[in-house]
C-alpha cells in the first residue's frame, strides 16, 4: 500500500499533500522497513528528514521522467537519515596506500575478447544480496563477492563466504571491523589464515564480535590478488569479461546514491577522487545508448534494481569506479 499513497502524494504538487496521505504513508515506510525509534524526539526528527527526502525524490523523479537524469530515486531504508550518517555508519572503506600493499604486475588483457554485455548472475557466480546494516563493512563484503566467484568457477559450487569471519578476525591485518577496511587487507588476511569460513557457518551480526575462525567451516581460500591499473575502465571491464566479478571502490557520499531506485546512476556531482564504498562490479552493459557497470552493493535487496546499481562507464571514470580495483586468485 506505501507505493500507493507514495504514488498519490508525488502526483500533486507539493504544497497540496494531505495530511492523511502523507502519514499514511510515513506509517506504512516505517512498518516495511521495521523503523523503531525511542523517543518522540527522534520520531520529529527522523520524519522531517523523511519528508524532505520525500520531496528531493518527488523533484528528481519528476526531472528523470523529462529526460534530464538517467535514474530515478526511491523510499528505500535509508530515507531517515543524513547523508552524513550514511558515510558515517554505512561507507567503511579506508583509502588504499598503493605503494604499501602486495601488488602482482598483470599480463596483458588487451588482446582477449570484451563482450558488449557480461552478467556474472546468469553464470552462478553471484551470491545473493545481503544487507550489512549500520556498520562500515562494504569492504568485507566486496572483497568476498570477488573471492566467491573465483571459487565458483574453480569447484562449480557457489557458496556464499562469511564478512562476519573478516570483521572479526582481520584486525591484526589493518583491517577495523565496523568502524572501516581495506580490500587488499581482506585478502592478506584470507592468505594468512589460509582459508576462510562460509556465511552459513559463520554468519553475520551486524556489529563487531570476537574471532571465531574455525577450519571446520573453511570454504574459500586466496593466494594472491591483483590490483589493477589506477582509473583504466577498459582494462576493468576486461577482467570482468575473462576473469569474474571485481571489488572496487566508488564515491557513494551522495544522497543520490543513497536513494537509487533504478537507471544508469550518473551524477555530474560524484567525484572520482573521492572514493570511499566497496562494492562488486558482476557485468556491465548498454541501455539506450548509456553505458553501465553493473554493480552489486551490500544495503540489502530493497536498495536500488534488488540491490544493485547500474553505474556509468566510459564517462571518465565516473564516481571512481575504476580508481582501485582489484580480484583474487585461488
């Protein structure tokens, strides 16, 4: 019903909403996505920041739908909150030191075959969408998502890896748990420890816990990982076609990546110098003359096209997405 009166309050102007629709629908947000605040104060101030981002899609949605943006946002989870509190809480990738970690020289990938569409997803090298909560994990889910489908081609089996394990027992690597890490410092740890655990036996909670590694659940391993060159989104999409999916980095500060709701995101406001959310690129692709990545995130299956985005490529690096990437070997 929360798409109904979202549909009925966008289709008038602004100043026109009723009073009933609007906390109809405000009521029926907070029910879906099980929204429990503890005082009266924090309800005031989550439902104004929800009623101005109400009207930030309502203005964008009403743009994209006469050709000026190539995307539309949406009501998804994280419409309660700043954008601050999103980078804050949910953007944990600390900035890679590129003279500082384990790097592996590529063979060149210009003369192999580079499709015009790859989707990793049609090939079981995807594992399903998780949702990594308020805590700034994206790193270990990235990380992972690369390792899960080198694994999938070597045994046939996809199985999906634990960010928990990584979260917990990668400190001693430089990793920080929810507070913030490093792809290239996941995969350090994994080589380390020689091995690492399936979600299934080791599984997520949100927040920072104590290691408990055990080999019992053991189901990926790593001996190495590639950085590949810095902003080079051909050579990117080369590796996505011959090698799998790729963790990468990206600007994700905006509210218009926090809102995604579908489309190409491209938005002339996302710098590429200024990187700071892992994610997983699975293919990429062409709609309507737009070229995309497609990317897998980790805020759950009710963000963006059932959690994942489609984000420009070949517009200059848009939002860094070719800035530092890297995939793992087994």
């Amino acid at each position: 019903m929360i798409v109904f009166y979202f549909l009925v309050f966008v289709a008038v102007p602004v100043g026109c909403h009723s009073s009933f629709t609007l906390n109809q629908a405000w009521k029926e947000w907070r029910i879906k996505h099980e929204k429990v605040y503890d005082n009266k104060t924090e309800v005031s101030f989550r439902r104004a920041l929800w009623e101005k981002n109400v009207v930030r899609i309502w203005k964008h949605n009403q743009e994209a739908a006469s050709g000026k943006h190539s995307f539309t946002l949406g009501l998804n989870h994280l419409a309660d909150m700043t954008a601050d509190e999103v980078n804050h809480k949910l953007n944990g990738l600390k900035p890679e030191k590129l003279n500082t970690v384990r790097n592996v020289t590529l063979k060149s990938l210009s003369d192999l075959n580079i499709p015009q569409t790859v989707d990793w997803r049609e090939h079981g090298l995807v594992s399903s969408v998780q949702n990594q909560g308020l805590c700034g994990s994206c790193w270990a889910f990235s990380a992972l998502g690369a390792l899960e489908g080198q694994m999938s081609k070597q045994t046939g089996v996809l199985v999906q890896l634990s960010p928990q394990n990584l979260v917990d027992c990668s400190v001693m690597d430089g990793n920080h748990g929810c507070k913030g890490g490093y792809i290239s410092k996941s995969y350090s740890y994994i080589i380390r420890n020689q091995g690492i655990d399936s979600e299934q036996f080791y599984p997520y909670e949100h927040q920072n816990g104590l290691c408990r590694y055990s080999v019992k659940g053991k189901a990926g391993h790593c001996s190495n990982f590639h950085i590949l060159p810095r902003g080079d989104e051909k050579m990117l999409a080369s590796v996505v076609a011959n090698v799998g999916p790729v963790a990468v980095a990206v600007n994700a500060m905006l509210p218009s990546f926090h809102l995604y709701r579908g489309g190409v995101y491209s938005d002339p406001k996302c710098n590429p110098n200024a990187i700071n959310h892992a994610v997983l690129v699975v293919g990429y692709g062409t709609e309507k003359g737009e070229d995309y990545w497609l990317v897998k995130n980790s805020w759950g299956a009710t963000w963006g096209e059932g959690g994942f985005i489609r984000m420009a490529r070949n517009k200059k690096n848009a939002c860094g997405i070719a800035t530092f990437a890297v995939y793992p070997t087994i």
